[in-house]
C-alpha cells in the first residue's frame, strides 16, 4: 500500500478487524522506509471522505452495519471493521499505528494509563505457578502490582538488583516467564542493560517487558536490543503537555493478537478516542520537543553540579556517570530531561524549603510536561515503600528529581538559585 493510497477514504469494513488489529496496521508498513520525524506526523493517517488534512476524531462508543449479515461477519472475524471502542477505534488505532512505527514494532495496543499498560502486559501473561524477576528500582505503583497484586494470583515475585548482571544470572538461572524493569529507574536513574538481561531471560524461557517511558523511543528502543514487549506512560513526554492520561504496549504480532488483546477486550483498559486524539498530535512534535528537553536538561545537570550548595548530582549524560559506557551503548545522544540530586545540608525540612522556595518550577509528581515539574520521591511517589527499602534503592530524604521543562533555560537556572538560597 503507497502513502497516497493510505490517505484514500476506506470502505466500512475495510477499517480494521473486530479486535482493534487493523489492515492499516499492517499496511503502516508503508511507512517502514520514512524516517521517525516523517512517521510521527504521517503514520497510521486515514482519511475520511471529507479529506480533512488533520486526524479525524471518531468520538464513538460503538459503529453501526450495513446488514444483519455484515455484524455477524465482522463478530466472526469473517470481515474487517470497528465493532466497539473498547475493542478498537480508527482515531485509537492511529495512535497505535504511529506509535509502532516510531518504536520499530509489529503492533501496538493504547491503554487508559501508563499504570493500565503495565498491569495489561504482566497480566495477560501470567498465571498461577509462574516465576517474574524484577529489578528493585520501580516506579512505586509498579512496585506494587509485583510485589502485593501477583503474589495474591500464586506469582513468585524476585527482585533483583537491576544495575548487578550478577544477581540478575542467580536470579534467572532457574526457569522464569516474566522479566520486568526500567531503565533508566525512577528516580535514581539507574540503567540496566538492556541486552544482557534479555540473554539471560529468553536463556530461562521469560519474556521481557520494558517500561522505556523516560527514554522515550526517541534515546532508546528496547526491542531492537532484546526485549520483547515495551510499556509506556504516554501521559509523559508523548502527550509532552500536561493533557491527558494514556499508556500504549508494544510487541510482536503474535503477543498482541494473542494475548494482550483478547485481555483488554474483556477488562476494558481501552484509551478514550478523544485522549488518542491529543496524544497522537503530541507525536508529532516529540522528536522536536524532546531534543529541547535534553538539551535543557544538560545544561541545568551540569550547572547543580557546579554549584556547591548541592550534593549528589544523578544524571547520565554526565561523562564520569557510572554507567556512561552502557549509556553510549543504549541510548543515543544524550542524558535525557530528567535529573535527580541531593542538596548538600541533609534532611527532608532542608528540601522542603528549597521546595517551597522555587516560583518557576512547580512541584508536582508528573514528569515530561512543557513544565518543569520536581518531586520529592521519598514523600511522594516512593512513600509507600519502607525507610530500609527506599535507602536500598538510593531515594534518600534528600532526594528530589526534576523534569526539566521547555521554559528558557536561564530562568531556570535563577529559579533554582533563588530557591536554593531560601
């Protein structure tokens, strides 16, 4: 299919088969030989009759048959076509589409949140009996479903180390389903390698799934490094803008056909159309967005650095970073929007002061926004988890995390001098 034919108008039931999978996901191989800019703004593009240059919304709870005979077709698989938006929908599945093509993946299925594609991928997977290993550093809901939700449907959950290959080899050399991490953590920005981990996996027979939302596709592909399934939160840098929630799981086809999709279809973690909507235009500047991001990100790591009123500085694109060798080999150009860093005087009411004294940057436990946003880990995202278990994981009380916005830098370097001063 040519991307001229892609923008001709598709007879109903040709749109898509009655799961969600559609004939455009496979025919958005069309678009495999554009490059990621071209794919964000053209992939998975259907246009209705009107010829509307824009994405068109279908704000549809469910579509109607030309013929008693044609719904029976299309609930057998029989012919192609939207039957009801939990199942799938053309503005969803455009999202999808689009999505896949920039991450280098078969097929792509949109969740509610960044939380419901996580708890889909493990989900729609696992039963009674099985083994997960995980890397300890995880976004605290994560933690959670691992470590309270599998145990309680007989799932062993082992937590690893993510940065030790060799606790990840003990840990795997018994048979595994299921392997689980981020990479970089949140918030510590720990990486694990991708590649090396997914060797050991598929050696005990696991899966890996990979939460690549601080990375985004744009520094890092998990699948082309090993992983077989890659989650995110497009409530995050996707959407880029502090809009709306949604999440998306990425795969191969047999994995989405399979098993993640009759999963959804039936617990209904389906993305409103209308959030589709606003995350796929929210594609379409990624690669611009991100690269200020990054760019911004990097100059206010290295300037907290400089500065003697703070401690720690956490960031990967510093070039004495821990793991700047595995930084250069997973990820491509940069550290990343994220920073995490302690003051240098100690102690939650210290943070809470500079906290409190920032005008620009606002507190708040989302990251990826147009906004700069900063958290105090320990108090927010990772409360839940115990002092002994959050100091394993390096989240100290004086450990706050920013995502570096799209303001001009300069303002906020003085924001953030001003509130250290405080």
């Amino acid at each position: 299919m040519s991307a001229r034919e892609q923008d001709l108008p598709r007879p109903e039931g040709a749109a898509a088969k009655p799961g969600g999978a559609s004939g455009a996901a496979r025919g958005a191989v069309s678009g495999a030989g554009w490059r990621p800019a071209t794919r964000l703004v053209r992939g998975g593009l259907r246009r209705s009759e009107f010829g509307e240059t824009a994405e068109a919304l279908f704000l549809t709870s469910g579509f109607r048959y030309d013929s008693a005979e044609a719904a029976e077709a299309r609930f057998k698989g029989e012919a192609e076509g939207f039957v009801y938006s939990r199942f799938g929908n053309p503005t969803v599945r455009t999202f999808e589409e689009r999505l896949a093509l920039l991450e280098g993946a078969e097929d792509a299925r949109a969740t509610a949140s960044g939380m419901a594609a996580v708890n889909a991928a493990l989900m729609c997977q696992l039963k009674a009996g099985d083994r997960v290993v995980a890397a300890r550093a995880l976004f605290g809901s994560c933690r959670y479903i691992i470590e309270e939700i599998l145990p309680r449907f007989g799932v062993t959950a082992v937590l690893v180390d993510g940065t030790d290959l060799d606790q990840w080899r003990d840990a795997l050399a018994e048979p595994t389903n299921l392997v689980f991490f981020e990479t970089p953590a949140n918030p510590t920005l720990d990486l694990v390698d991708i590649a090396a981990v997914c060797d050991l996996a598929h050696a005990a027979g696991a899966r890996v799934v990979v939460d690549n939302v601080f990375a985004t596709p744009i520094l890092q592909r998990p699948l082309e490094l090993g992983a077989d399934i890659t989650v995110y939160s497009a409530t995050k840098h996707i959407d880029g803008q502090g809009r709306c929630l949604g999440g998306a799981v990425l795969g191969d086809h047999a994995f989405i056909n399979d098993l993640l999709t009759p999963y959804m279809r039936h617990t209904g973690p389906s993305m409103s159309p209308f959030n589709a909507w606003v995350l796929q235009k929210g594609l379409e500047t990624l690669p611009l967005r991100f690269r200020q991001h990054c760019e911004s990100g990097h100059r206010v790591a290295h300037w907290l650095r400089a500065d003697p009123r703070v401690g720690r500085v956490i960031y990967p694109g510093f070039a004495d970073f821990p793991q700047a060798e595995l930084v250069g080999r997973q990820m491509s150009g940069s550290g990343g929007p994220i920073v995490s860093f302690e003051l240098a005087e100690e102690g939650k009411a210290r943070v809470f002061r500079f906290l409190n004294g920032l005008r620009l940057v606002d507190i708040s436990n989302n990251l990826g926004d147009s906004k700069s946003l900063i958290t105090h880990p320990a108090t927010t995202t990772h409360q839940r988890l115990p002092p002994q278990e959050r100091a394993l994981m390096g989240i100290s009380d004086g450990l706050v995390r920013l995502s570096v916005g799209l303001e001009d830098v300069e303002d906020l370097l003085e924001d953030l001098d001003r509130a250290l001063a405080a």
